[in-house]
C-alpha cells in the first residue's frame, strides 16, 4: 500500500512536471537551388530531434520528369483544396490564442533574388521586400515576440539566384498547448 502511494505522489510530480514544462524549438532551413536541394533542421534544446534533407537532382532527372512531378504536386493540392471546403476550418480568434501559447525568441531569414536584369531584380526585391514587412508586423500580432523578426531580402543584380537560408527558436508551455488545442477539439466537436 506505502508502494502505490509513493508511485502516485511520484506519477502526479512527473506529469505536473510535463506540464509546465517550457519546450523549446530550434529550426533552420536552406533553400539552395542551385544544389538542388532543400535542409530542414528542428532542435530540442541543443540536440537534432528532425533532419530532413531533400535533394531535388535524384528526383527529377529531365523536363519531363518534372512536369510529371508538378502534375501530380497540382493534383495533390487540389484534393486537399476540396476536402479543406467540408472540413472546419481555425476561425481567426482560435488562431490568435494558439498563437499567444508561442513565444518566438528568435525569426531570421535572409533571401537572395536576382533574375539577371537589374529592373527585374529591383521590383521582384521591391515586392519581397514589402511582403517580408509585411510578415513581420503578422507575426507581432500573432505571437510573443523577444526579440523582432527580420526578413531581410538581397538583390542580386549581376547574375539570376533564388537562396533562402531561415532560422528561429521558438518555445511553449506543454500544458497551455494542451489546454488550448482540447478548447480548439471541444468547439470542433459542437
């Protein structure tokens, strides 16, 4: 009987423990086209939890391999497209609570543009430029901000290039993801 008790004193110290624990994340992402290749990178505090490293040369061999591929990405879209219609989707206040349970700690992404000519390169870096403002001021709204977002977008005028190199931290207490995601369920449910 002492053993059961102690199990559960211990058990209730554990799963309060989990649930206000802080989890961090750590994400770093690589555009590289001219690698062909794409790197994602989540962390769990300092150790690599998801690697994932999509290399775009073996899976596409000719033009028209790849327009296969784009026919069947298309398709793909489209059924999903089409089921998002009959499904529920976030109402925007079920979107701002979740997204107070994150803090950010740290947005950073670097975007480098060129198409070759330089009045080309200078509005599509223009329009980039905006839409990373943009980003920034949504992502103010929408999170727990420590330290501000920059997106910053280089034009590259001399030669055409399309590089995106992305890399954040962000964090939540487990227990308010749960309690927030069984309201999100609960209204679903209604």
């Amino acid at each position: 009987m002492k053993w059961i008790l102690i199990s559960l004193i211990v058990l209730i110290i554990i799963v309060t423990g989990l649930l206000f624990m802080k989890i961090s994340l750590r994400f770093h992402l690589k555009i590289l086209p001219e690698d062909k290749r794409l790197t994602l990178v989540a962390y769990f505090g300092f150790l690599p939890v998801f690697r994932r490293q999509i290399d775009f040369s073996r899976i596409v061999e000719n033009e028209e391999e790849w327009a296969k591929v784009e026919k069947k990405a298309e398709e793909i879209w489209k059924d999903k497209v089409s089921e998002g219609k009959v499904k529920r989707s976030l109402s925007f206040s079920q979107v701002m609570e979740l997204g107070r349970v994150i803090t950010v700690h740290k947005m950073d992404s670097i975007m480098r543009v060129g198409t070759g000519m330089a009045s080309s390169t200078g509005s599509l870096a223009g329009g980039l430029m905006a839409l990373g403002a943009l980003l920034e001021q949504l992502l103010d709204q929408l999170f727990t901000i420590k330290k501000p977002a920059k997106f910053r977008v280089e034009p590259s005028f001399q030669m055409p290039c399309f590089h995106v190199l992305a890399d954040g931290i962000f964090s939540f207490r487990l227990g308010k993801a749960i309690y927030v995601w069984l309201r999100y369920v609960n209204r679903k449910a209604e």
